[in-house]
C-alpha cells in the first residue's frame, strides 16, 4: 500500500529564488557564540564580501603585527614596542612564548592579502584550526574565498562560499489538506550544490529541515520550461 501524499517539496525557479535568507543569521558571526564563530567570506576587489568589515579589522591588525615584529627585529623603537610581547599586548593578543614563536615566524613572509596566511594568522591566535578554501561560481571570474574555523564549520564553509556565489537552489514546503488540495507552503530551503548530488538528497535534506516525513513527501524538480508568443487579431 502507498503511503498517502500530505507534503510537495518543489524547487523554485531559480529567477524567483532568495537565497540571501542563508546570510540573515546572527550565527555566522561571533555573536553566534564565541570570535570562532565568525564566517568570512573574502571576495576579489570592488565585489561584495560577507562579514566583510570585521575580516577588514582583522586585516589591519595582523599588518600592525607583522610591522610591529619588524620593528622589535632592527631595534626600532619609534612606536614604543620593545619585545614582541608589547606588540602583542598592544594589539589584544595574549602572550605566551608558544604563540609569540609562532606569529613570528608566519610575520617573515605572511601577506594579510592573502586568505591563506590570514587563516594562519587565526589559527595562531585563536588556537584553533582555520582554513581557507577558494569556491567558484558558475561563470568565469565568480570566485570567493571563504575563511573560517574548522572546529565550527567542519567543510570550511563551502556550502556557504556557493550560496554567495548563487550555486544553490531554493525550494519550498507545500502542505496538502485531506483533499489533497495545496494549501500553506513554507520556503526558503535552501539546498547548495556540494550538498546534493541526487533528487533524493534534496528531498531527504528538505524533508529533515522541515521536519516532515519523506515518504509522504513528493519532490518536484524544474525539467525544463519554455516561453511562447501568441498574436491576438483584430479584424480591420
């Protein structure tokens, strides 16, 4: 015996999808519960970034680090540092010898231009892992770089470095009354690439977010669509 259809999870066209809603989060930054939590999605000049303002203070920080270091290293004491320690409390960074080591040697050839060596840099102060990971977008030159904490977001965020990038779908929840009729419909599910690789890993991801279950669910995939024209006459 079937069981009866009470859900349609269906995907939503993709010019009518919203995936900002992945980013209204206060969770994927450090109110979300400690600095680790912090998701930085770093994205080539004059583009558009997430967390964009506080990866920038990161940024500059790590430059005074590198530019304090140097100065402890020739002796030259013009901004008052006289160890590496002063630099570091200077900048906020709790001193032990373990870390004060390490920053020092990242400091000789770091570029906080680059998110690899800002990972580094994070790393190091933290006392947890980061990475950055490079994720492309569909079209040549959509590119981003995402940088976080692995110990919180255990894929490096790639699945958020595609939602930026729009390699997403978004689908809705549409609940069926006992006529089998539509009625209420929730959206924004939203489904990134590196998620999915199967119908029924959309409908299983869809079905555990909503909560509903799968085998009264039928999933309904866009296979296609076209647009027509058709002249209407007068008689003259």
């Amino acid at each position: 015996m079937e069981n009866k259809i009470n859900y349609i999870v269906r995907e939503v066209p993709a010019e009518w999808a919203d995936l900002s809603y992945y980013f209204d989060d206060d969770g994927l930054t450090e109110r979300g519960g400690d600095f680790c939590y912090n998701m930085f999605i770093v994205a080539p000049r004059n583009y558009r970034g997430f967390n964009d303002e506080r990866y920038g203070d990161l940024q500059r920080q790590a430059e005074s680090i590198i530019d304090g270091f140097s100065d402890v290293a020739e002796r030259d004491h013009w901004q008052g540092y006289f160890s590496y320690k002063d630099v570091m409390t200077a900048f906020g960074i709790p001193y032990n010898s373990r870390k004060c080591h390490a920053l020092k040697e990242w400091a000789k050839e770091a570029d906080v231009a680059e998110p690899e060596d800002m990972a580094e840099y994070l790393t190091i102060v933290t006392g947890k892992k980061w990475e950055s990971t490079g994720v492309c977008g569909y079209c040549q030159g959509d590119y981003v770089d995402v940088v976080c904490c692995t110990e919180v977001y255990h894929d490096c965020g790639q699945q958020y470095g595609e939602v930026w990038l729009g390699c997403a779908k978004e689908f809705t929840v549409n609940y069926l009354d006992e006529d089998g009729e539509e009625g209420d419909s929730v959206g924004g599910y939203i489904v990134a690439d590196c998620q999915a690789w199967r119908d029924e890993d959309y409908k299983r991801l869809v079905c555990e977010w909503a909560e509903i279950p799968e085998a009264e669910t039928e999933l309904q995939m866009i296979d296609g669509s076209h647009t027509y024209t058709k002249y209407e006459y007068r008689t003259a």
